[in-house]
C-alpha cells in the first residue's frame, strides 16, 4: 500500500469520525431543544376584566432622590401610541 493511500484512509478515518460526533451532538441538540413547546408559552395566563379602583401600597425604606437629579439611561425610547384590550 502507497503512502498516498493510508493517508487517504486516515483522513476518510478521521472525516467520518468528525461525521459521527456531529450526527450525535445534532441529535442531542434537537431532542434537548427541538420539538418542546416554550416555557414562556406554557406561563401564559388570562383572565376576566373588571371594572373597580385601583389600590396599591407601597412600603420601603432608603433615601429619595429626584428624577430630575438622577442620570436615567433606557435602552429604548417611545411612546405608548395603542393598548390593544377588548371587553370579556
């Protein structure tokens, strides 16, 4: 056998290892994270609206500092055009 062989056989070797080691790190990938439904998806939660007041109470402790003395940074800007909302 030429030197020119075995090294085509090592490397079709080595190739089809790479080919195996692939074909099972893609199965994993799509039985771990492929087909099941999202999580988010599944938190989902409705319910019935109804017309009352609000109340809230807000207990904490700490110092107060103004907005207008405090450096805000949001990431994005905008303003609230539309609340999509229907009755039921």
């Amino acid at each position: 056998m030429s030197l020119l062989a075995t090294a085509r056989r090592k490397t079709l070797a080595a190739n089809l290892g790479l080919a195996v080691v692939l074909a099972v790190a893609i199965t994993f990938a799509y039985t771990s994270l492929g087909t099941s439904t999202s999580s988010a998806a599944a938190a989902v939660r409705t319910s019935t609206v109804t017309k009352g007041t609000v109340l809230t109470t807000v207990s904490a402790s700490g110092t107060l500092i103004s907005p207008s003395d405090m450096a805000l940074d949001f990431v994005t800007t905008g303003t609230l055009r539309k609340l999509y909302v229907k009755v039921g």
